[in-house]
C-alpha cells in the first residue's frame, strides 16, 4: 500500500514539474518571439495559467531580479525535498 501511494504521489509530483518546466520554456518561446500556431499559443498559455497556481505564492514573497524570474527554480527546489521526505516517509 505504501508502495503504490508514494508512486502515485511521485507520479504527480512528476507532472508537477514538468508543467513548471514546460512554462519555462514556453516564456522563452514567447519572449524570443518564435512564431507559432494559433493552438500553440493557447496550449502556452494554459500551461501558463495552471503553472502560475503554484508559482504565485513564491512570486508574492521573491520578486524578480533584474527581470529574471526565480520562482520555478526555488519551487523546483522544494517540490525535490517534499519528494524526498515522501519517500523517506512511505517507503
């Protein structure tokens, strides 16, 4: 039982991170200003929007610095430790 939860929860945490790193890349994208497809923009952005529920709150307390955007790295950062202590926890 334990085994199956923290793949489940490794799982989602997993997804979790790429959506971060998918936003990432897709800001580049947009900010080297690569011309795409119109549903390539609508995917980005909600990527976007659902990425930015998790980044929010690291945003409110780090602003940017000289415009470079750290708020995926530091949540990057805890979302390895959390995984880390599920699986010290359950397995």
């Amino acid at each position: 039982m334990n085994y199956a939860l923290a793949k489940l929860i490794g799982f989602v945490l997993d997804a979790i991170m790429v959506l971060i790193l998918l936003d990432v890349l897709g800001s580049w994208v947009l900010v080297m200003r690569v011309r795409l497809p119109g549903w390539a923009y609508t995917a980005l952005q909600t990527i976007h929007n659902v990425a930015d529920v998790f980044l929010r709150p690291i945003r409110r307390f780090i602003p940017s610095i000289g415009g470079l955007d750290i708020s995926p790295i530091i949540f990057l950062v805890i979302l390895n430790l959390v995984r880390g202590a599920v699986a010290s926890l359950l397995l």
